[in-house]
C-alpha cells in the first residue's frame, strides 16, 4: 500500500443512468465489475436494488421479479457467486426482519427461502447491524441489536453476541441453521461491527475477524475466530489500534483488512472516564490491519484535515466495495442538520487503488504491416491506462528460400505414413482469438486521468511468437472470431451472427476491412444461447456463474461440437513466420546487446494499439517514463521514430493506476512484413460438421469429411500460383510439448477449396491450449512466395473429457 502521503483517492464524477439517492445503512457487494447496492434508508427506507457498472460509469435500476424483499437497512449481505442473500434489517422504524430472500442476479430473481431451524435451540431473532459473512458454502451471523418490546414504536434495545451457522445449498437455496459449539471467551454483546474471514495462502485455517460495533459506547476490541476450531481468541496487535468506532467498514484486499470511516469520539474526549456521556463525530481516517502479522498501520489519521477535497469527507453508515485491488466508498451520513433534526448523507462515489496492477500478459500481435503492428494484451482489471514499450536492437534474420516450395518452417520433417506432398511442420504459435473490433488511442502529452471506465473491448488473448522457415514471407497475426446466432430480437442480449473483429483481410498494408457473416454457407450456426435482458442498457447474465454487461461488445458462450445438421463456429489466424532472403536495412536496430534501451510507444487508455512510430529517448537517459502522481511525459518534445519494413521488433507493457505504474509484462517479439507478397486467404468457410468427439477419439457420421473454402487475398502483389492447407496432426512430439503443433498438408492447388476426408479428421490433433479446436492453416503464394497463413482454429466445446453434443 502506499505512503499516506501518497494515497491517490479519486471522485467519479460523471455518470450515466439513474442515480440512487443518498443514503446511510444500506450493503454493498461486487460481481465482477458491478456493484451491487440494496437498502439503506434517509428520509424513508429503500427497497430498490441499484446497480453500479465500474467499467462503463453507469449506474442502472435492472427490473428485478419474483419474491421482492421488502426495503430494509442494517442488513446482512453477501454474494455467492451471482447469489446474492439478504438477512435481516430494519423494516421500519422499531420493526425488525429475521427473513432471509435470494437474488439469482443471472435473472434478477428474488425469492424468499426458509432454512431449517437448528436441531437445538432458536433460529436468530429479528434483528439489525449484525455481521453476515460467508465462507465457502455458508454464512456466519453474529450480533446485532434487537428490540425487546412487541411495540415497535417503543423501542427496548437489547445488544446480541448470539452466533449461527446457515449452511447454503450449490447454486440456489439454503439447508438450515445451526448453533455452532464455541470455544474461549466470546466477544460482548455489539451492534454496527464488521466481521470479514480471512485465510493465509497455502496455509492456516480460514478466520474471521471482529471489529469494533456499538454497545452503548463505541468498541476499538478485535476479536478473531477460527472457523475449524471454533476458537475465540483475541490477539495481539502491533502499531496504532484505530479509535472506537461503529457503522464502519471493513474490506479484505490480499492480506490486509481496511478499515474507513464510521462514528468516532470527538478529539480531547476521554472515552474511558465517561463512554455514554462524550460526543460522536463521523471520521474519515483510514487504517489497515495486516492479518498475517497483526500489524495496524494508518493511512489517514483522524487528526489530519482536508482542506482541498482530495478525499472522501468523514462519514458513517456508508458501503465499501473491492473490486481487484480497488476500494469503492459510496454514500453514507456525515452528521446530522440539528435543526431540522434529520441526518446529512453524502451521495459521492470514491475508489482509492491499494496497490499497483499486477503484470499484464505479453503483447499478442493482431497483424502486422511493413511499417506498423496492431498489438493487444489481456486486460487488466481497474486500471487508468497502459504503458506500451518496445526495444529495436533484435537482429534481422532471414532463411534462403526456393520460391517453388510450400511454406514449411524450421524443423520440417516428412510423415512416413502419408504420401506424397503431406510434410508435417512443427509449430511454435500459441493461438487463441481476439473478438471484438477495439480503439487504440495513445494519449499524446497529457496525464493519465484515473477514469473506472477505460474498458478495452478486445476480450481474449492471441500469443503469437515468430517462426523462420525456408521459402517464407512474414506471416502475420490476423484474428476473426464470428459470433453465433442468438435466439430472440436484436438487444443488448441476442445480437445476431456477427464478424466483429477484423477481416482476414487486413493483413495487407494500409488496408483495414471488417465484414459481417451473413450466410448460412459463410460461416455453421451453434446452439443458440439462452440469455435473459433486463433491459437493453443493463446487464445481462449468462448463467448462474458468469454475469455480463454490456457496452460495445456482445457476448457469447463456448462453442460446442454439434450434429451434422448444425454448423460450426470458426475463428481464425494469420500465423506470424518470416518466408524472404530480402534483408532491408534497419537504421534503429543497430545498438550492441550491452546498449538495450526500451523507449515509449504510448500510454494507450484500452488494451490495444496499433505501432507505427515510437519515442525516441533524449540522449543519455535511460527512461522517459513518469507516472502516478506525476504527470505523464511530454510526449511532443520528444522525436518519432517510423517502424521499418522486415525488421525485429520486442515489445513489453505495464498497467497504471492510482498507484503508480506496475511491473512490465514478459517481453514479445515480432517483426514487420516485407512488401511483395501476397496477402492471407480470407472468409474461411467449413460447410460441414464433425458430429462428435471423446477424448481426443473421433468417430464421424459423414465419411467424406469436411468441406474447406477460402476468398482469395485480397491484395495478391501478383498473380496467385497456389494455394496449400495443412491440418495439425496428433504426434508423441505434440504429447510431450502440447503447445509445440505439428502440421501436415491436407491440399496444394490453385482451387479455392478441398475436401478433408474423415481419414485425415481421424488423426487430427485437438487443441486445448484455450478451447478445444481443430486447427487449419491456409496461405497463398505468388511468384515470390508464400505470404501470410491464416490459422483457424474449429471450435469443438469445453471439456476435454465430457462428450460434446
């Protein structure tokens, strides 16, 4: 965690949607990037459920049916996978709830569930502000207030330390309650604490911790229970024990326990004298127990003022959210209008990043032009921005080449049970897909501003290396991912067959065409996806464990092999090889290995970018890049530098957010086309399906294969001599080195098409190194050679041992 003079605390200030009005006593929790608020109450209670999407900046009300809870505050809630359950709470005022209701969240579903009461004792009174966490597949209730009088409007309060147990059933529904046996001094009676669990990495029994509450006087006690054991216990801590405090939160990031806000006794009070009689103030300091060590540490102390508005004002009775390493703060009061005798709540949204971004993954090449890449790396979640580097010191290489030879690359061996022109070539591409068209904006000269929204739409990963070869251009990277049909009208949530990344084609230079499948004949349809939309600016869930939301992109399910009647999804590749005894000079590429120096491309805002220059470094530094709570460099003093034709390129890319810039990914190599070659064959086409597999076993109900068709390139430098498609093969090399494909041409023609017979679908190798798939590569060649293959992987399903149907 940062210094707490370097804490970058930032305010969303711009939404779309509708906003919830301010509140205090309302529960929050996280499903991926939604924030999911319920409850609370100011100026009446709230009942509605709020949805807050940190990737788009947009709060949205989804139209939620079934067994609607009734509105409440001082809950319990918690969320199960895309479950969420309710607990509790106060109903009005001096009326509790002891009823527990269900959210489905992949439907918006209430429903209203009655466990079973323990086998000895009473289920758990009516109550408000105890603590609700889970753990595996149970919650764990413990405290609370309750209200001894049957008057509701004659409030008798009555503090709890009970504890239960409510074992949770897989996916939907609850078993019942129990009345755990515990062992050592249980903690006193409270209201308004926090209990968050916590267990070490790889060693160590799961834990929960107590802090905290309210019991006529503010607490500052922690306690900790072993949820094998059942032992109270109360340990030791080092450093400077937060004041007492009540309605708080308390959110686990890693190994640490962050504590913010909540009532705190005024400065100079002595709370030990005099408890009930001394005032209360909301806070806004912020401290954090690191649970492996017991060590408290504070950031923000309650004496330190802030007088810029540079982070959230004290409050209490607000929500707190983690979301990857990052702490959400919405709403909540912070005081009271004497007279108007009614609360002040505060209705701001804050994050605050806790620690740097981890790595990112390596940049993956999209394609590659003579003079410019279109790279990508993984998301990363909660960040402002990317730093992209690369490196030009990698030395050209080129392989001799005999132009009237197919494109094979290093290490070609010939198959001995196959005949004739079936060479077999060894891979060194791991290949997955890209599958969404994404902007690329490299943010010249300004700072990163820390905004929640910066979503790339790229949404999976394409690790190409490059492989030399005899008689070879460069094969560049090129993905199309085409969307199966959904069922229903064209929303958010049935998005009809779409070709939503890039064409094959635009792996020749300058060019950039993307194109929708519209028939049946272009691409095969798959099992339709079941989806429900609760409105088309909303969010949609999949299934009970994955839930969507959409912004620019549609989602789709895995794909799975279906009976010949069906027809298959297909994403493809143009694989990255280097086929030419060209050698351009490379002005840029001539520092000694000792003289590695790594200059800026950009700080792009999503997680893709295309190259065509980067920054050169002043003389004798050796960065120019300064991020965090400074500002970004001035890209414009500084000199551009053009990529060259046929040179080696290594690039690396780092993740920044409030905290700073994070550690650079493994480092990838491409290099840029050399121009005279033809393009790579495009709209890949497979008319018939492989009905089923097991295990790598195929058996097939049409013995005369399948049927492959391509476009030709669209930019062919030349007349078109041949065309060659290859299928990977199973081999014991391939069984030893999984990511290492062997491939043995299928067809060497000048149609543009061929059958691959059930005898050679027999042997194919099925690909697991993303989804399971069968892997093709098609490539044209001209009279200089063969130039770009595209690599399509045929997608089979989702469980390499499960029977696909």
């Amino acid at each position: 965690m940062a210094a707490p003079s370097l804490l970058n605390w930032r305010r969303v200030s711009s939404f779309t949607g509708p906003v919830p009005r301010a509140r205090h006593g309302h529960r929050a929790v996280a499903i991926r990037e939604l924030m999911i608020i319920f409850g609370g109450g100011n100026e009446g209670i709230a009942d509605e459920l709020h949805v807050y999407n940190t990737v788009t900046n947009q709060w949205f009300l989804p139209a939620v049916r079934g067994d609607i809870p009734p509105g409440c505050a001082a809950h319990g809630f918690v969320c199960d996978g895309t479950r969420i359950l309710v607990f509790g709470g106060m109903v009005e005022y001096g009326r509790y709830s002891n009823e527990l209701y269900e959210l489905q969240a992949s439907r918006w579903l209430w429903k209203k569930v009655k466990p079973h009461p323990p086998s000895s004792g009473l289920p758990p009174c009516p109550r408000l502000g105890h603590s609700f966490s889970l753990y595996g597949n149970k919650c764990y209730l413990f405290g609370g207030l309750a209200n001894e009088s049957e008057d509701s409007n004659n409030n008798v309060p009555r503090y709890l330390n009970d504890f239960y147990e409510l074992e949770l059933q897989h996916g939907s529904g609850v078993v019942g309650w129990s009345i755990p046996m515990t062992k050592g001094i249980v903690p006193s009676p409270r209201e308004s604490h926090t209990a968050v669990i916590y267990c070490k990495k790889d060693s160590g029994s799961p834990k929960m911790y107590v802090f905290g509450g309210m019991c006529g006087a503010r607490l500052d006690d922690l306690w900790q229970l072993d949820l094998e054991t059942m032992s109270w216990s109360k340990p030791e801590t080092k450093g400077t024990v937060p004041l007492p405090r009540s309605l708080h939160t308390a959110s686990v990031i890693g190994n640490k326990m962050y504590i913010f806000g909540g009532w705190v006794p005024h400065k100079g009070e002595n709370i030990e004298t005099s408890p009930h009689d001394c005032e209360w103030r909301c806070t806004s300091s912020f401290s954090y127990l690191n649970l492996d060590t017991a060590e408290w540490t504070t950031l923000v102390s309650d004496s330190q003022e802030d007088k810029k508005n540079s982070r959230p004002r004290p409050r209490a009775g607000h929500c707190a959210v983690a979301i990857g390493t990052r702490l959400y703060f919405w709403s909540g009061r912070d005081g009271y209008k004497k007279a108007l005798n009614s609360q002040v709540c505060c209705k701001d949204l804050w994050y605050l990043d806790t620690e740097k971004p981890p790595a990112p993954s390596q940049v993956q090449l999209i394609k590659a032009t003579t003079n410019s890449f279109h790279v990508k790396w993984d998301e990363v979640p909660t960040v402002e921005g990317y730093l992209l580097q690369l490196n030009t010191d990698l030395p050209y290489q080129a392989a001799s080449s005999d132009s009237s030879a197919a494109p094979n690359m290093q290490g070609v061996r010939m198959d001995p049970h196959r005949q004739g022109s079936n060479n077999t070539i060894p891979n060194s591409i791991s290949d997955t897909m890209n599958s969404t068209k994404t902007e690329h904006t490299a943010m010249k000269g300004t700072s990163v501003k820390n905004r929640p929204d910066l979503k790339a739409s790229a949404d999976s990963n394409a690790t190409l290396h490059s492989s030399l070869a005899t008689n070879a251009s460069n094969h560049n990277s090129c993905v199309v991912d085409v969307l199966r049909k959904n069922e229903g009208p064209h929303t958010s949530a049935n998005i009809g067959v779409l070709s939503s990344c890039l064409d094959l084609r635009t792996v020749i230079p300058e060019t950039s065409v993307s194109s929708s499948v519209s028939s049946a004949q272009t691409m095969v349809t798959q099992q339709t996806i079941k989806t429900e939309s609760s409105s088309t600016n909303g969010a949609v869930v999949k299934d009970e464990t994955s839930l969507t939301t959409f912004s620019t992109k549609s989602e789709v399910d895995e794909a799975c092999a279906l009976p010949a009647t069906k027809i298959s999804r297909v994403e493809a590749h143009a694989t990255v090889m280097l086929f030419s005894k060209e050698t351009p000079s490379n002005p840029v590429a001539t520092m000694k290995a000792g003289e590695r120096q790594w200059c800026d491309v950009g700080i792009f805002k999503n997680n893709t970018a295309l190259v065509s220059q980067f920054y050169l470094l002043p003389k004798g530094k050796q960065s120019i890049s300064k991020i965090g709570n400074a500002d970004a460099p001035d890209y414009s003093l500084l000199k551009k530098q053009d990529l060259v034709p046929g040179t080696g390129y290594r690039f690396r890319v780092a993740a920044i957010n409030g905290c700073g810039i994070g550690p650079f990914s493994k480092i990838s190599e491409f290099k840029t086309c050399i121009p005279g070659f033809p393009g790579a064959p495009s709209a890949v086409r497979i008319s018939k399906v492989l009905p089923l597999f097991r295990e790598e076993k195929i058996c097939f109900q049409n013995v005369e294969g399948i049927h492959l068709s391509w476009e030709p390139p669209t930019s062919p430098s030349g007349n078109i001599l041949e065309y060659s498609a290859y299928l990977a093969i199973r081999t014991a090399q391939i069984q030893d080195n999984p990511s290492q494909l062997v491939f043995m041409r299928i067809y060497c023609g000048l149609k543009t098409s061929c059958i691959v017979t059930a005898g050679q679908l027999a042997n194919a190798h099925i690909d697991y190194t993303s989804r399971p798939a069968i892997v093709f590569r098609i490539s044209a060649k001209n009279e200089k050679g063969y130039g770009p293959a595209t690599q399509v992987r045929w997608l089979q399903g989702n469980n390499k041992k499960a029977p696909l149907n």
